[in-house]
C-alpha cells in the first residue's frame, strides 16, 4: 500500500482551548464574482449544527452537549469548518464552570471570527424532561429528482437555465431535490445536500432547473457561496418575484451547514432532515 495516502495519517488537534484556531474566509471572495459588491440582493442566515462538543466541569467529569451556531448572512467573513471543528475540539480538555459560560466563550470568539455577533445554543445529549428534542423533518414542497432529463453536465453551468420559465399564470410553488453536490475547496472532499427552492413567478421549468442543479457537481466552493450564486443564477435567468434558496447539507466531521438566502421570508425553522 502507496505511503502517500492520506488515510490513517494523525491530525494534530489540540489539548487546551485554542480560539487562535478559528479561520475566517471573506465572503468577497465569493461574492465579487457574482457582481454583489454594492448591495445584497437577499437577506439569510448561516445555521451550523455541531454534535461533537464536549468540556470538562470544574471537577473533571466530562460534559457532551450539542451546538448550534447561527451567523447573519451580512458577517464580512464565514468561518472555515475544518478549523471550526478543531476549535470545538479544544474545549475537550479544558475547564468550564458550565454551559452558559462555554456558549459565551463560543459567541465571543466566532463573532471576532466572521465580523457580526453570532447565536450560540447548546443542547445536553440527554434531554431533560422540560427540554423537547429536536424532531427530523422533511423538505417542504415537491421534489424535482424523477424528472425525465438527459444530464451531461457537471460543472456550473447558468446557461442551463436560459428559457427555463414557461408561459402562464403566476406561481408560488416550493421545489426541492437531493442531488446538490460540491465539494470544498480546501480539502477537496464532496459535500452533499438537498437543496430547497421557494419562488412566486413565472413556473420554473423543473426538468432545466435540475440539470442546473447536478451542474455543481464538480464545482469548487464553499457551502454559503454555492447557495448564494444559486440564488443569483435563479434571479438573473428565470427573473422571479420572490425567490427563497436554502440547502441542507449533510454532516461532515461531527458539522453540518445550511445556508438560508431569501429576499422575502425569513428562516421559519431548521430541523435536520433524515441524512443530516
């Protein structure tokens, strides 16, 4: 077996609490390519779910909790989710007096990460009983995956959608499907998700706007960017009067990431879907 694979190869993560660990990445490096230096043409919100976060209490037994992390689509920065995920890693063994005082520490130090002030809440694993847990949902609306169409493209196409509107009455109608994929651009690995899309216009041919969406296929980028150019491909080409974008992607190294853009409603709720 070749000694360049990378697997079984050790990742260093930290023994104390390293906020110097956190990354910000601009959100103009993906927002100046789509013309969107001057105004936001939506409004959103960023919502991670961590399930592996743990610290120590003040007598060294262990405390596991879940977090969820909420960051406004107008922070000047995202946050890189490798260096998130080794953030989170090195509360494994430090001290806390409790949970109130972990999520401060969370908020503090991911605010000066990404520019904005971020919401943070932690969940215990074990639920209390006036604690309800948090239920698995399903995509709203129609899904668009059985629709008979011939695709051979697999790099961002916005052409695809050229034309894509038919004639006739005005529509509000939310579509959905499951083969979102892209893949980071730091390390190369494929993000999955299902994606969501909500609009009132012209109807949307379904058959083209599939093919647009298994265009990301090979595509390079970061979660928040793909929602964000989706949204704007979708308002250039098929010009709707309302347009919602909201992509649930699957989790991966304990995190998962669903970017919500909307330039009408905001985010109602954020359950996990089944395969997050």
């Amino acid at each position: 077996m070749s000694t360049d694979l990378p697997l079984g190869k050790p990742t260093s993560y930290p023994l104390v609490y390293s906020p110097d660990l956190l990354v910000g990445i601009p959100r103009a490096q993906g927002r100046d390519s789509l013309d969107l230096a001057s105004r936001l043409p939506f409004d959103g919100i960023d919502v991670w779910n961590a399930y592996e976060l743990s610290w120590l209490n003040p007598r060294g037994k262990p405390v596991v909790a879940v977090a969820q992390l909420r960051i406004p689509a107008s922070s000047p920065s995202i946050v890189e989710s490798k260096s998130l995920k080794l953030y989170l890693n090195s509360f494994n063994g430090a001290r806390h007096e409790s949970a109130a005082a972990v999520r401060d520490l969370i908020e503090e130090d991911l605010a000066h990460t990404v520019g904005v002030q971020v919401q943070v809440e932690l969940a215990p694993v074990s639920l209390g009983a006036n604690v309800e847990a948090p239920s698995i949902g399903a995509p709203e609306g129609e899904c668009i995956d059985d629709e008979d169409t011939a695709i051979d493209t697999y790099r961002v196409d916005p052409g695809l959608l050229e034309g894509c509107t038919t004639s006739g009455t005005e529509v509000t109608e939310t579509l959905h499907s499951h083969l979102l994929k892209s893949n980071c651009p730091i390390t190369g690995q494929p993000d999955w998700a299902t994606l969501l899309i909500r609009y009132r216009g012209a109807p949307i041919d379904r058959a083209a706007l599939l093919r647009y969406i298994v265009s990301y296929r090979s595509h390079d980028d970061f979660h928040e960017h793909c929602v964000e150019r989706i949204f704007v491909d979708l308002k250039r080409h098929c010009r709707p009067a309302a347009l919602t974008v909201f992509a649930r992607y699957t989790r991966r190294g304990g995190v998962d990431i669903n970017p919500f853009r909307s330039d009408f409603e905001t985010l109602r709720d954020c359950e996990r879907l089944w395969r997050q």
